[in-house]
C-alpha cells in the first residue's frame, strides 16, 4: 500500500492543474464551480493519503532520473499534516472568491491562478527530490506573483510585486546553490537519502555542508518575509482578500516547511540554527512592536504574519521542529479566518468595545505577572521531565507563550488583590502551559520520523539562546505597557513614529526596488 501512496497524493495536484489549464469555453459560473469542485477533490484526496499514510506509513516513489537526480514523491506525516492544511484553507478560499469576485471580468483568469497555486505549493510538499521541489517551489512564485499583479495597474500592486520579485529570486538561486553542494557532497537529491546520510552525525561540521545549510537558512526567510526583506507581504493588500489569505495561511509556510523537511541537514551546521534562530526572534520582535502602532486592519494583519513566521522560525532554530510545525497549523486556520472576516472586523469592535476601567497595568505589577509566568511554565515542565537543561527551547518558547497572559496576571494582581481572581488567573495560565505542552506533545507523536527529535544540547549555547529569547521577549512586553501608558511623552512618541514606519526598513527596500526598475516602467506587468 505504501508505493501506491504517492501515486494518490499526487492526484491533489494534478486535479487543481487539469481544471486550471482548461480552455476557459465554459461560462464564469460553470468554471468557478468546476473549480470549487476540484479543490474539494483534492481535500478529498490528500485526506486519503494521510489516513493511509498513519496507517501504514510512508511512501515513496521511484526515481524518474538517474544518479540522485530527478523527479520523485515522498510522503509522509510531515507532507500530509501540510496538504490537508492547505487542501483545507484551498477550498474554502476558492469557495469564498466565488461570491468576492462575482462580476469581475478576471475572475475566470483569477480563479485558474489560484487552482494552480494551490497545485505548486502542494508539489513542493510531496517532492520527493530537491529537483522536483525546486520546480515547484518556482513555480508557486510564479502563480503567486500572477495572483498578486491581478490588479496590474495600481503601482503599490507593482511595488510589492517587485519586492516580492527580488526576494523570490534571490531565494530561488540560495536553494538551487544549496541543491549543488548537497548532491556534490552526499551524491543524491533524493530527500529521504538526504535525511538518512544527515542522521549519521558523520558529516557534522563539513564546510559544504555548513554552506548549504546557511544557504537553505536564507532561502526561508526570505520565502517567510524575515527581516530585512519583509515590507512586501504588508503591501500585498492591493490585491483580493482571497490571495491575501491563501498567502497569509499557507505560501508564507514554505519557509517553515523547508526548514522542517531539511531539519536533518541543518542539524549538522550549529551556525546555521543559530542564525535562523537570531533572524527569527528578531523578526517577531520587531513585527510585534510594529503590529501595534498600524491603523489598517489588513496591515496589522500583515505585521502579525511577519511576527508569527519569525517565531515559527525562531523555534526551528532552537531545534523545536514539532513546535514549528503545530505553530504552522495553529497560525494559518487563525490567519485565513483573520482575513477572510476582516470586512467584518470593525462591526464586531464597536459592538463588543467597552471602556477598560483599569488600562494598562503599572510596571511593577506587570514585572511581577511576568515573572509568575516564567516561574509556572519551569514548574509545569519540570512535573512533565523538562529542564532548562535538557528542553530549553521548550521552557523558553512555553515561556513566551504564557507571556500572552501577563496583562491578565497583572491586573489580577491590583491594588486591592482578590484571592479568587488571583487563583483564576494562575488557573488559566497553568491550563495553558499544559494545553500548550500536551498538544506539542501530540504533535510529535503524529509527526514521529518526518521531522527531527530536536537540537542536540551540547554547552551552554542553547541555554543562552533560550535565556535570552525569553528575556528579549519580557523585555519587549514591558516596552509596549510603558508605550501605552506613556503616551504622551516625547520619548514615546518618537518611538511610535519611528514603529509606525516599520523603522524604515520598507523605504531602503523601495529604494532598492526603483534602483533595478526605472520608474517609467511602473506600469509594466512583473512575473514575481
């Protein structure tokens, strides 16, 4: 049953392909709901193959090529986990533009870029070969730059498709580089071979290796919009809301999926993790703070995409893989929802806005909040058998986690403290933590051999990296209370501004952008 696999799950995508490239004879109405039709096949089909996948295992196909070269499928946990996502998020984004696009003289051309998007990115997911992945992984920039010109005479569709251009291609070549130095070094592209050769430890510290790994480490941040290269995905907005949510709930996870389907590669290069781990918690930092100074739903939207991926690639850092791929999960059914309800985001504020009597809590309260949270999750972790020693990535992320609680904690903790909402607010957080953990848990077991255990924890460098992942991110709960509490100080004000503007990172990146395209050709179409 496990050959016959591969043979099912690529039915998903080429379903999407057959009804994307038919002749468009047939009315709008028919074609959409051909359309329709087809995505729910494909959800169909792709939970077939994970059922069948959990109950007999993996699959893989042959090799259409020689000497490690070619084009193969390969599924497994990892790969079905992620095509029933996307599969799912698919079909309800193609339902949904159906009604948003009615009377569109484009939606026919919309709808077959989004069936074959949605066919690219679940090759890339069942790719077998970094060959067949490098195909398909190309061509879901290709579709998704189609998808985000639909509009191709607004020049802020055209700036962001740009800057989208710039950081695809210059992902592309860091994993077609990374692809040469692999198949030099251990003779194979095949991905199942790769991840075999990688577990043997032997090759740890090899420069050809420590190359590729940095380089598939670039290749996913600028596939997840890490810094500095990030300012495209908040002016994607010019396009429909369908691409901005089909984009925000699963293309942006491709950087996450490769970093987890190459896990035992990059596990060989220690620096590599550790960059992936800087850029990352720098990246949603930075996408937390601006997040909050934005005014436009969308934008805020856009930002809190930028933070969720930089963490999402932060925990691959620290060696979390099943961390990463629930956080995959979680993100992307909250995003798609976000998105496709964010026309009625500003109805359901006004009805449910009421005056908080207490606003934010003081400093020293909120210290206190934060460092209950920090204590909690060691002593929830230490009764399940972590340590800061053997598991820091999970107690600092837990950590993190629990920060989200902090105002809670904190204003339960008021001038005149009540011992009921005291206990509550412990309650919560300790049904969180363990929430949090048990589903970490439940998603390593579902993902047992598609993805690593974890970093090895060797020295004192993943303790420090942990260490201060938790208190850059205490650090940065404590500057938002006194931004907002503080706002009309100079001081704060500036830093607004300056948040407001993303620091200025977006204006380098147009100017770089308007460098490599005059800007007499602003009206010329782009294939990103």
């Amino acid at each position: 049953m496990s050959k016959f696999l591969p043979c099912l799950a690529v039915l998903a995508p080429l379903t999407l392909c057959l009804v994307g490239f038919l002749p468009s004879r047939a009315s709008v109405r028919d074609y959409v709901g051909l359309a329709i039709v087809a995505a729910a096949a494909s959800l169909v089909v792709v939970v077939a193959a994970g059922l069948a996948c959990f109950v007999v295992g993996p699959g893989r196909s042959r090799l259409l090529g020689a000497s490690g070269l070619g084009l193969s499928l390969h599924v497994d946990a990892l790969s079905t986990i992620l095509c029933v996502l996307v599969g799912f998020v698919g079909l309800v984004v193609v339902k949904y533009s159906r009604n948003y696009l009615d009377g569109d003289p484009g939606q026919i051309r919309f709808t077959r870029w989004l069936l074959l998007t949605l066919a690219s990115v679940l090759t890339v997911l069942i790719s077998g070969n970094l060959v067949l992945l490098l195909v398909a992984w190309i061509a879901t920039s290709v579709s998704l730059g189609r998808l985000l010109l639909f509009y191709h005479t607004r020049p802020a569709a055209i700036r962001a498709s740009r800057k989208k251009f710039v950081a695809s291609r210059l992902g592309d070549g860091c994993l077609a580089i990374a692809a040469v130095l692999l198949y030099l070094h251990f003779g194979t592209l095949e991905v199942a071979d790769l991840a075999t050769k990688a577990r043997s430890g032997a090759e740890i510290g090899s420069p050809a290796i420590s190359a590729a790994a940095l380089l598939i480490v670039v290749t996913a941040m600028l596939k997840s919009a890490q810094l500095p290269l990030h300012g495209w995905l908040s002016e994607v907005m010019e396009t429909p809301t369908p691409v901005s949510a089909l984009l925000h709930a699963g293309i942006i996870n491709a950087g996450g999926f490769l970093a987890l389907r190459l896990g035992d590669v990059l596990l060989l290069a220690t620096p590599a993790l550790n960059v992936l781990a800087v850029v990352g918690g720098i990246t949603a930092l930075f996408g937390s703070l601006v997040m909050l100074t934005q005014t436009s739903v969308k934008v805020q939207l856009a930002y809190s995409t930028v933070a969720q991926m930089g963490f999402m690639l932060l925990q691959c850092g620290l060696g979390a893989f099943s961390a990463a791929l629930l956080h995959i999960v979680a993100h992307s059914l909250y995003k798609a929802h976000a998105f496709l309800s964010s026309g009625s985001i500003i109805d359901l504020a006004r009805a449910s806005w009421t005056p908080s009597p207490g606003g934010q809590p003081h400093p020293a309260r909120l210290i206190l909040a934060l460092a209950g949270v920090i204590g909690l999750t060691l002593l929830i972790g230490w009764g399940l058998g972590m340590t800061l020693r053997s598991n820091p990535a999970q107690i600092a992320l837990g950590s993190v986690l629990l920060m989200g609680l902090v105002h809670l904690m904190a204003n339960a903790i008021d001038e005149r403290p009540n011992a009921f909402v005291v206990a509550r607010g412990i309650v919560t957080a300790a049904g969180v933590a363990a929430l949090y953990f048990a589903l970490q848990a439940a998603t390593a077991w579902l993902a047992a051999g598609s993805v690593p255990v974890g970093r090895p924890v060797d020295g004192t460098a993943p303790m420090l990296i942990a260490a201060l992942v938790v208190i850059s991110f205490a650090a940065m709960t404590v500057f938002q209370n006194q931004m907002m509490r503080r706002a009309d100080a100079l001081f704060w004000i500036a830093a607004y501004v300056h948040l407001r503007n993303g620091l200025y990172l977006n204006t380098l990146a147009n100017r770089l952008v308007l460098a490599l395209w005059s800007r007499a050709s602003n009206k010329l179409k782009t294939n990103p």
